[in-house]
C-alpha cells in the first residue's frame, strides 16, 4: 500500500451551523479526519507517516513507541505498522491488567508486541533491556509521535486541502506536534488556535517553538478549555457530546475533539471571532478512546 493513501479531499468537509455562528455570520467547515481510515485514524496518521517513510528508507523493520492503555497512538502505530509491513512494539504504561482493553485488545490482533511498565518506570521513557536485545534496530517513536517528523507530516493536513477563504484554523493540542505543523504550513493571512486539553500546560508554547524552529506569530493557544484536565471528563462534558452529535451529527471523543468544540462554541458566543470568520476546524479522530466511558454514556 502507498503511504500517499489518505489524504485529506472535499470528501471529508462537512460543513456544518449553530445558531450563535448563524447570527455571527460565522461559517464553519470540519476537516474530518477521523473519516480517513477505520483504524489509522485521525492526526495520528499524518504524524506517522514521516517515521515510517524514515523506518523503510533505512531499511528498519521494527517500530518501537510508547503509550498509556487508551493511547491513540499506540492505537494508529499498531494499524500503521500492520498496513506497511513493519512490526510494532508498544510499550505501555501501568502493570499488565488482567483484561486488556478495547485500545490494547485491538493492538494486539493488528500484531503489535505489548510490553507493561510500572508508571514510575514508564515515566523515565526508557526501552526495557529485554525489548532493546530483542530489537537492537528498531525506529523508536516518542509517545504521541512528538517530534519534527510528526510536525511535518502534519503539515499535509493543510497542504491538499487549505483555501485561501478560511480566516481561521482551529485544533485540539497534546503535544503540540500537530499544532506545529498547522502553524508551519497555514496561509499567512490565517489564525491558527489550539485548544490546549491539558491543564496548566506551562511548557507547551516553548515545545511548540522548539518545533517550528521559530517563534511564528500566526497562532494562540488557549488554555480554558479542558475541562479539568487530561483525559477529565464530566456530566456537562458528555451532555455537551450528545447535545453536539444531535445538532451537527459530528461524533466526538472525550479527550480531544469534544474539548476542541467546545471550546470553540464558547469563543464564538464570547465574539471571538470577527463577523464573517469562517472556521476551519481539523476533527483529529481519536473516537476509539470513547471505548473507555460505561456503556450508554454517548448516543453515538
Ligand atoms: C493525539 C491527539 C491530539 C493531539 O495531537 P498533538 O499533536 O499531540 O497535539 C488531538 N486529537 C486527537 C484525537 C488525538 O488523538
């Protein structure tokens, strides 16, 4: 299969309106790129791509990464590596549990070897000795993909796809990684806003420069929307969820997407954004991760 497969096109926009960005004047486009692939789904396969096209230009076989038990990375790495032929390691956070879970359980059947690391350990990103001798070769990728040749592939969420009509381009942020490749590749005239997910994130703006190299001008992040926190959620979270597939049939999950969203219905109702903006917002997928949440939680 050619690494080229999956690229964003007018297939994936969905257009969609609320009434508080109707009597704005403010138009809005969803990049969906979780609709991109069933498995390799989201930013995350842009984020790889680049390590893979490294991985077989130096002729490695192996890739190694690193994630916690409802990782979309971890997710993505071991459908990536089953689709280009590579083998794949996840080193996972925690101790082993007596029943996987749905992310891990998947990990598993696409063939990734699934290595546990007590949380302390895990901390200090160091590749076990046994999974070192076993894989002297391997590509490692930070967790998350964070790094310049995640940024990069980012940059091709935009490069098939931007039109000069967008006045702003609005996304999730984690590491930082996509974020920096929607700064790096936007048109000058646009904004790009992060949703930071993580709280008081102190370090992210600096990583995000450490990335693009240098300090570009064209981006905020904001960091009052994530709602508590990491992976954080709340009754108000998932009434918002459904509330937000029911007006814009548009699926979210709890981690990233639904965050970005809201946060970006809260600054269109603060007038954010200039009458006549028109939004584009990169859905990065991660819908798998809603696996985690009891049964009925979501209506979709
Ligand atoms: C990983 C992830 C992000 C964050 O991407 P970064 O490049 O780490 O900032 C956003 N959305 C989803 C769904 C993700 O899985």
């Amino acid at each position: 299969m050619c690494m080229d497969a999956f690229l964003p096109t007018a297939a994936y926009i969905k257009t969609i309106a609320t009434q508080p960005a109707k009597q704005k004047n403010i138009a809005m486009d969803v990049l969906r790129l979780d609709e991109i692939h069933p498995l390799i789904s989201g930013n995350k396969w842009f984020k790889l791509k680049q390590y893979l096209q490294q991985a077989a230009a130096a002729n490695k076989k192996v890739i190694i990464t690193f994630g916690g038990p409802f990782s979309n990375h971890i997710h993505a790495t071991a459908a990536a590596c089953k689709a280009f032929g590579f083998t794949a390691v996840g080193i996972i956070r925690g101790e082993e549990p007596k029943q996987l879970s749905p992310t891990l359980t998947d990990a598993l059947a696409l063939g990734m070897e699934l290595y546990f690391v007590p949380r302390e350990v895990y901390k200090l990103k160091e590749i076990p000795q046994t999974v070192l001798k076993k894989f002297p070769q391997a590509l490692v990728i930070n967790e998350g993909g964070y790094g310049k040749e995640g940024m990069l592939g980012a940059q091709e969420i935009l490069s098939t796809w931007n039109q000069p009509s967008y006045t702003h381009i609005m996304a999730a942020v984690g590491t930082g990684t996509t974020l920096a490749g929607l700064i790096t590749s936007a048109l000058p005239h646009q904004k790009v806003i992060g949703i930071s997910v993580l709280k008081n994130n102190a370090s992210l703006q600096n990583e995000v420069v450490q990335l693009t190299g240098r300090a570009y001008t064209n981006y905020r992040i904001l960091h009052n929307y994530h709602m508590g926190g990491y992976a954080k959620s709340s009754t108000a979270l998932f009434t918002f969820m459904n509330k937000w597939y029911q007006q814009t049939a548009i699926p979210t999950d709890f981690v990233y997407t639904a965050k970005l969203f809201y946060g970006m219905n809260q600054l269109i109702k603060e007038d954010y954004f200039p009458e006549n903006s028109k939004l584009l917002i990169i859905h990065s997928g991660g819908l798998q991760g809603n696996r985690s949440l009891p049964k009925d939680t979501l209506i979709f």
